[in-house]
C-alpha cells in the first residue's frame, strides 16, 4: 500500500530497546552489581572529565551540535510521519495534444457509492492513494447488524473493485478495506 507504519514501528521499537538498555546498566551501576567501588565512581572516566574541562568551548560546541542533529532528526521523522499521503490523478489516455485524466476524488467517489449500495453496507468513504503508476485504494464500511461480513466483502471485490480496475484500466488495485459497524441512535447495550 501507499505507506506503511513499520517503519516508524521499527525505529521507535530500537531507540525504545537502546534506552532500556541504557538505562538497566545505569541502575546495575548504581546497585553496585560491577563492584562496590565501581558504583561510587563518576559515570565518565577522570580523563574524559579532564579533557573536557581543558577545552570547554570545544565541548559546548560538540553538546550543541550534537542537540541541534537530534532535534532536526526528531521533526524530520515527525514531518514525515504526519505528511497526508498523496491522492493522485490518473491518465486514462495520453495522445500528443490531449490526456483524459480521473481525479483522485471523481474514483473515491464513484467507489463509495457504488460500495454504499451493496446489502448490510449502511455507508461507505474511499481514498484513492499512492501515485499515478501505482495507486491503492483504502475504503471504509459501515455494516448494519445483519450484514454478512463475508458476502460484503466477497461483493466489494468482485462486483465493486473488479469493475473500477477494468474501468481504469489497470490490471493491480491494491485496497485496505476497514469494517465498522454503523452506530445506531439507540444507547441501549448491543449485548447482553
């Protein structure tokens, strides 16, 4: 599909494995697991305190620039994760003068309501994603209590997405497809 989560995922699961890592041998450390005198030392080895007593401009400098990366590096990742995924319009045909072009919309739009007409679907949204050579789909649905899960989806792959490929003309249409329940106006406990 269009973007994934793993990746975020798989960096927020390492930095988190690091920092408990860090932390579980500082609190070894302070419980004198490597030794009782080891425990009443600095964390820094005297020389490396030393020479960074000897040139503290020097220090400074490495501390802030050191800062500066990391807060960059945290509002790229932070930039990228919060980007909206691109919605692209697709070139039917392309001849030398013209192009017949479909809006990302006009197709969320036209699958949206064709999914919202199939039975024990009470409403349904679609997204068209990813970029012009490999767009995806990501459609919500809203099921009544009766609706069979199974023949929704069955109908939406082969009535509602087999027809927007064939009209598109692309042979792969990758789709997400959530399922709600629709929320109906009673406040009374679905179950008892």
């Amino acid at each position: 599909m269009a973007r994934s989560a793993a990746g975020d995922r798989t960096l927020v699961v390492l930095l988190g494995l690091v920092l408990l890592a860090a932390g579980t041998l500082v609190a070894l450390l302070s419980y004198g697991v490597f030794g009782a005198g080891r425990a009443q030392r600095p964390l820094l080895d005297p020389m490396i305190v030393d020479a960074l007593r000897a040139q503290p401009t020097l220090a400074r400098s490495i501390a802030i620039a050191a800062g500066l990366l990391l807060a960059v590096l945290g509002l790229v990742w932070t930039a990228r994760s919060l980007r909206p995924e691109r919605r692209p319009d697709l070139v039917v045909d392309a001849g030398p003068d013209t192009a017949i072009v479909i809006t990302a919309p006009a197709v969320a739009d036209a699958v949206a309501n064709q999914a919202a007409t199939l039975p024990g679907v009470a409403r349904a949204r679609a997204r068209l994603v990813g970029d012009d050579r490999a767009p995806a789909l990501r459609v919500t649905l809203w099921l009544t209590d009766d609706a069979d899960v199974a023949e929704v989806c069955r109908r939406l792959d082969q009535e509602v997405l087999a027809g927007t490929r064939a009209s598109l003309g692309v042979d792969e249409l990758p789709a997400a497809v959530r399922l709600e329940l629709e929320a109906d106006g009673r406040n009374t406990p679905r179950v008892a």
